[in-house]
C-alpha cells in the first residue's frame, strides 16, 4: 500500500512537470546565420527595425511569464544567428505565452540584377 502511495505521488509530481519552460525557432526562408551572445540581439517590442531587414523565422515561448518567455526567444534567436526579434506577441503580460518574428539585417550591394541592385544579409 505504501509503495501504491509512493508511486501515486511520484506520478503527480512528473505531471506537474510538464509545464516546463520551451522555446522553439522555425525557419521560413535560409540565411547566413552565426551565432552570436544574446546581449548582440536586438529586441523591439513596440516597433519595426529602423535599419533594412528580412523576416526569416517566427519564435514561440512558453514558461511562467512574459519578460521570462522574451529573454527565452531572444536566446533562440541568438543560437540561430538572427539580428533581432519584433513583432512580440504574448497572450497576456502575465501568461508567458509569447511569439515573435525573427530577422536580419540587410544591406544593398551592386550586382548584375535586373535593376543592378540586390539585398544581401549581412
């Protein structure tokens, strides 16, 4: 009886665990991507970057709260080599159920195209 009641709780406690914290990157298009420290990654809560840039990816996050689900991304985006995160979603400021678009920064460079002018990531 004992051990039926140490294995119950031993079965509760597990489930409780499964609320852990996850943090997923989904690529949508290929870039040249080096990682980088998760202070180089810029995150913009409330606007667009100001400088040229390419959505490559969408960023989900969930743990116990928003500020701890924004750093969780922005240490994703940092391990896929991304410039930054925008376009920050959470379900509440409480939740810790966010998303966001990854990016790049892009440049302009002279090339043989149809107009002579091509973006490229940096």
């Amino acid at each position: 009886m004992k051990t039926l009641i140490a294995l119950s709780i031993l079965g509760l406690s597990a489930m409780g665990c499964s609320n852990a914290a996850r943090v997923s990157y989904t690529a949508s298009e290929a870039h040249m991507s080096v990682p980088r420290s998760s202070a180089a990654v810029d995150v913009l809560l409330d606007s667009q970057p100001e400088r040229p840039f390419r959505v490559v990816g969408e960023l989900k996050a969930a743990s116990v709260e928003s500020p701890r689900s924004i750093e969780m991304m922005r240490a994703e985006a940092a391990k896929a080599g991304l410039d930054g995160i925008y376009w920050i979603e959470c379900s509440s400021p409480t939740s810790g159920h966010c998303s966001a678009k990854g990016f790049v920064y892009t440049t302009l460079v002279s090339g043989s195209g149809l107009d002579g002018v091509r973006t490229a990531s940096r």
